[in-house]
C-alpha cells in the first residue's frame, strides 16, 4: 500500500509540472504587468498545434518541434503585447479582460480552421515511450522527463530572476512600478520580455503535451481554470508560489482521486478557499498596502 | 456562442443554397409522391460544434448534409425540400433547450433531431409535449431517455435512431464473458453515462459470468486532460481487464497514457464502448494498440450490405473522410422522417408520430425497427478488435462480434438494473 500512495504521489507531481509551466507564466506576467491574461490557456493551446505544425513539417522529429514551437508561441506573444495588450494597460481592468478573452475565443476557432476540428495528436518519442519500474509499478520515462523539465524551468526561472540583471530589473518593476520607471527602467521593453516569456513557458507547456495528451481546439479552456486556482493558491505575481501552488494541486489531484473520488472536482477549490480565508494574498503574496 | 451563431449563419446560406439547387433539378423518377405540404420542411439539428469535442458536430452534420442533399435531389421529402439549420449544444442543459425553443419558435422548425449530451436530451426531451414537434435524439445514449420519458412518462413526441448504452453496459459484456478474464477495473467518465455503463456492464456480467470480480474503478471529470492518476489508480487494483466508457479526444488522451503506463502488457484484454468512433480512430492512428475491443454506435465496416457500402462510399466522396457513427444516425434520422411522413402523407403531429411507431427503416448500419413502446430504434451494433490495416488511413475493427439484439437491448417493462 505505502508504495502503491508514493507512486500515486509521483505521478501527481508529473501532472503539477503541466500546471506549473502555465501558471508560472500567468503569474510573471500578472506579477509585472498587472494584466490577468485569460488567453493564457489559449498560447498553451496554440503552443500544442505550431509544435504539431512543427512536428510534421520537420519530418516527425519531436526535438527539434519542442525547440522551435514554443519560440513560436513567444513570437505571437510579442504581437499581442506590441499591438494589443499595450493599449489597456491604463485601462479598466474590464477592457483587459475583454481582449484577452476576445483572444480566446479568436484563436480557438482559428486552430479549428487551419487544423480542423478532429483531434491531433503524435505518437510519443521513441527514446522517451519506455517505463521504468519505481515503487514497483512501470512509470513512464516520458513522465520523468517532464518532472525533469518542470524543475529545470523552475531552476532556470530562479537563476534568471535571482542572478541576472534582467531578472533584477524584473523583480525592480514588479516590486514597484512607478519607482523603477523612475530610475531609469525601460518598462515598454521589459513588459514585453516578460509577456514573451509568460507566453514561451505557456507554449512549453503544450508543446511538452502534445505526445500524450489529445490537441483539440478548446484544449486551453480546459486547464486555465486550474492554473488560475493555482495562482490565487500561490499568491499573485510568485513565481516561488506558482510553483508550490502547482505541486499542491497536482497531488491533492492525484491523491483526491484515490481517497475522495466522489470530492475530487470540490477539493481543489476548497483549498483555495481556505488558503484565502488566513490568508487572502495567498500562499507567497505580497499583501497589498 | 460567436462560434454557433457564425456556424448557423454558413449552414445556413450552404443548405439554402442547396435547397434552393434541389428546386431547381429535375424531379429524379417520379418516386416521391407530391404531397403538397408546406415548403420547405425545416428540420432544427442541434450538436456539439465548438471546444475540444467540436469534432462530433462536424461529424452529424456531415451525415445530415449528406442525407439532406440526397433526399433533396431525389424530389424531396413527398415533394418538399428540407431544410437544415444547426446550432451549437455546447453539451449544456440550459444551451439545449434554449436552442429547442429558438428552432421551433423562431425559426418554424417542423422537426429537431441531434443531441449528444444525455442531460440535454433528457431536458429537451422534457418540453417537446410544449413545443409539440418530433425530437429523433442521435448521439445521447441515456436509457432514461426511452425508458423513463418515452415508456414511462408517454412523452410521445420523444425518439431516438442511435442504440443506447445497451451497447455500451450491456452488449459489452456478452464479448467480455467469453474473454479469459476474471477481474475487472473501469476507468470512465463522471457522469450519469460513464456511471450507467459501468452499472449496466457489472450486473449482466455477473449474471452470465458468475466467476468474475469488479477490482477497481475510477471515474474522470469531464475535461481531464491528464488521466495519469486514474491509470496509476487502477493499475494498483491489479485488474486482469479494463472497460472504459471515455469518449472523444479523452479516449484518446487515456489510451496514449495507459500505453506510456505499460497498461496493455500488463492486462489481458482492454474495452473502449466509444473506441471505433471515427474521432478516436484519426486521434490515435498508428498509436492505438492492436487488440483493443472497441465499438460504437455504428461502425462503418458492418453490415456488409449495398446500401452501407453505398453510404461510406457517399460519404467519402462528399467529404473525404470514413463516416463517424454519428454521420450514420443524422443520416438515418432525416431518411426515418421522410418515410414516416409520406407514410402519413402530412406533417401533423400524430399521425407523424403513428406513423414512426414500428416503423422499418433501411440504413446504413442495417434494417432497425422504431419500437413503439419505448420509440427506440433497434438495429445490431458489432464490437470488435482494433487493427492496423494499409488499405486504410486510420484503425480498423476486426474479429467482428454482435450480439442479437433480442439479448442485449433491454425490454419493457425494463426492471431496475441491480448491480
């Protein structure tokens, strides 16, 4: 039994890392920009068909998808921030919602139109469609290479932020906006780095979904809610928070299915609830002055 | 909704279009009768168009087209063209009955077909006394539907052409009976169809196989997008065999995840109700693994008559695709009230609906006889195993098996299902 709960605990954590690679990137962005980014789970979806697009035009080489589609993804990020998101940011936070709900629903049905409506979805990579046996039951390697580059994405985060002078800058404006423009921050050029980033790791993440889980139009709407929870969990704008944030929900998930099948759905906004009653800035927030 | 309303609108113009071609051709051999009813004869199809199960819209209305532009083009349905109109489902309740009331009371539709959520299709079912049109359900599968608002309720105006989840829990179990396996586990969805399935498939099992055990069962959300922890779940119970009611892109997420999880080396035997939907044969491809058993609710290889052969053939040509099982039951739905109408040489309500009443219709999945107690078409739907074969570019069934009908569609007065 002890062994059959930490394998459940594992393959918890591999569902985490999904969640973690968007709500790490909704985070920075609502942590810098001050933009709740609905369309969010929308760049995930759209970083699952450009690696797919990626994918077949290269031949079948996974690799070389994973590499190119999520820059790809980064590249519209730049569109939507350069050409559109800029214009709300003094606005109504109403307008900001608007337009990147607007994106939603514009890019949903333009994957249905250039890719169709049917489900997509390659076959796994060769070198990663192995198992191994850990706590006596076969997980698979594909698994543990997402666990692998969820952390990586975590370390390299945190070396960015914490030993760059990028990261410095990025942590300057999203401290306090107005003081680091006053000394001298480029913030139109930092807000859009940032956006790009937020919407390189959402791209990731789909990119890194493409072999085993279904590329459907919609496919956005589906774990956007749950990254949101995982970001109100962690406190808006923490990136440290996101990340516990994401491992919680991934094993109150797992594990919620096992002990509480029939709660599951409940658990996690519970959770949430609760976290929010002690401690309505979340887990890692900054408490608004 | 921008979705469905931008849909409406290009069905729209297409079927007038073709509508409008149809009144022009020449009127085919003289076959159908003028019965000079109103023209058109509207027919309201509702769907789910639009997120990650769109796909099963295109499919029905792809088969509606098809039988429309066919009916249209042969002289109509006793001399009077149809008409199409297709709203998005959305799989809600609340969407559902909305759209039922706009195609009747707005638009003047003359008949609703369609459906693929069984709580829309219970819901609607509900109002058709109200609107007072004939609703041929097409995707829904829920018995309730038949035995509950049909058999029990007498909501006359209610039918359904598609085999209910007799196919999924109940003829099921007549291929796992002679399987040489003992101990089963399920993973399906949570809801009254995944739940119903794995009711339906426990009790008959064990009445026709006392031997076997029920180890383990996990039901997923609808939109899981990770079945991870449900595979790791019910793995731990040590089934010999899972059944599995999961439909659409989660079928086909929770098959690429349960061969990443070694699932199918270490069972013997492995059941998708939904697996031969053609959206799951496309989705999986190459990966889906041999040997799984699978079915539908039509499935394009069977029977091997001339009139399937000429449908899939049709289809191919319209829309470059094999039919999904529900092009097979929107197609038969508008051929159902083309007969049932010139039977009854009107569009009144009740005589439409007597007329319907043990009715024989000829469709591509075979003969299916409309049952008058409970108006539920009856035809055989074979299960079967999945292949891989070159002449096809998706997955094929092989090693067919049906089950006789008499056996697996439950009858009136239809006792309560005790598992």
């Amino acid at each position: 039994m002890g062994r059959v709960l930490l394998f459940q605990g594992l393959v918890g954590l591999t569902e985490a890392m999904y969640l973690w690679l968007v709500a790490a990137g909704l985070s920075l962005i609502f942590g810098v920009l001050r933009v709740l980014n609905f369309a969010h789970g929308a760049l995930y979806m759209i970083g699952a068909y450009l690696t797919y697009a990626v994918f077949r035009a290269c031949g079948g080489n996974f690799w070389i998808a994973l590499l190119v589609g999520p820059v790809l993804v980064a590249l519209f990020g730049w569109v939507m921030e350069v050409f559109f998101l800029r214009r709300v940011y003094r606005a109504d936070v109403a307008f900001q919602l608007l337009l990147t709900f607007a994106f939603v629903l514009i890019l949903d049905d333009v994957v249905k139109l250039v890719f169709g409506p049917v489900y997509q979805s390659p076959p796994t990579p060769k070198s990663l469609s192995g198992a191994v046996m850990v706590f006596g039951s076969p997980l698979p390697t594909y698994h543990l290479f997402i666990l692998a580059a969820g952390g990586l994405v975590a370390l390299g985060l945190w070396l960015f932020l914490e030993k760059t002078r990028w990261g410095l800058l990025v942590r300057a404006t999203a401290a306090d906006r107005e003081m680091a423009r006053a000394l001298g921050v480029r913030s139109s050029r930092l807000f859009t780095g940032v956006f790009m980033l937020g919407a390189w790791l959402a791209g990731l993440g789909g990119a890194l979904s493409i072999p085993v889980r279904s590329i459907s139009p919609g496919m956005g709407e589906l774990i956007i809610i749950e990254a949101f929870v995982v970001v109100v969990l962690g406190g808006l704008g923490s990136l440290r928070g996101a990340f516990i944030g994401s491992l919680a929900i991934g094993l109150l998930h797992s594990y919620g299915i096992v002990f509480l099948p029939v709660f599951e759905l409940a658990l996690a906004y519970l959770v949430m609830a609760a976290v929010l009653v002690v401690r309505p800035w979340g887990l890692f927030g900054v408490r608004e002055a | 909704m921008a979705a469905s309303r931008r849909t409406t609108r290009r069905t729209f113009l297409k079927t007038s279009a073709a509508g409008l071609a149809a009144l022009a051709a020449p009127r085919g051999f003289g076959a159908t009768p003028d019965l000079k009813l109103k023209k058109p004869i509207k027919v309201g199809c509702q769907t789910i168009l639009s997120g990650p199960l769109g796909g099963y819209g295109e499919f029905m209305r792809k088969g509606a087209v098809l039988a429309m532009e066919e009916i249209n083009a042969s002289g109509g349905v006793g001399g009077s063209p149809l008409e199409l109109n297709f709203r998005d489902e959305e799989l809600k309740v609340d969407v559902g009955v909305k759209n039922a009331r706009y195609f009747v009371d707005d638009w003047g539709a003359d008949f609703l077909i369609g459906i693929d959520s069984s709580a829309v299709a219970l819901a609607v079912g509900e109002i058709m006394p109200t609107l007072n049109r004939i609703l041929i359900v097409t995707h829904g599968a829920t018995e309730k539907f038949n035995e509950d608002l049909v058999y029990r309720k007498h909501i006359k105006q209610c039918f359904r052409i598609c085999v209910p989840v007799y196919q999924d829990g109940i003829a099921s179990a007549f291929i796992a009976k002679d399987l040489p396996v003992k101990k089963w586990a399920t993973i399906s969805p949570d809801y009254e169809y995944g739940h119903t399935s794995w009711k339906m498939f426990r009790a008959t099992l064990k009445r026709i196989k006392p031997e076997v055990q029920f180890v383990g069962e996990s039901f997923a959300k609808f939109g899981t997008v990770d079945f991870s922890s449900h595979i790791s779940k019910v793995m731990g119970a040590q089934p010999e065999a899972i059944f599995s009611t999961e439909w659409g892109g989660e079928a086909v997420t929770m098959v690429k995840q349960a061969k990443l999880f070694k699932v199918f080396d270490q069972t013997k035997a492995f059941m998708i109700a939904m697996g031969s939907a053609m959206d799951v044969l496309q989705g999986l491809g190459a990966d889906y693994p041999e040997g799984v058993w699978a079915s539908g609710r039509y499935y394009f290889g069977y029977p091997d008559s001339p009139q399937n052969k000429k449908f899939v053939e049709t289809f191919r040509k319209r829309w470059q695709s094999y039919p999904s099982y529900v092009s097979e039951t929107s197609y038969a739905a508008l051929y159902a009230i083309k007969k049932a109408v010139e039977k009854a040489k009107t569009l009144d309500i009740d005589p439409v609906i007597a007329a319907l009443e043990g009715l024989q219709v000829d469709r591509p999945a075979g003969p299916c006889t409309i049952r008058k107690e409970d108006h539920q078409a009856v035809y055989a739907v074979p299960w079967g195993r999945i292949k891989h074969d070159p002449n096809f570019p998706m997955p094929i069934l092989g090693d067919l098996r049906v089950a006789p009908t008499d056996e697996y569609y439950r009858k009136p007065p239809f006792p309560p299902v005790e598992a």
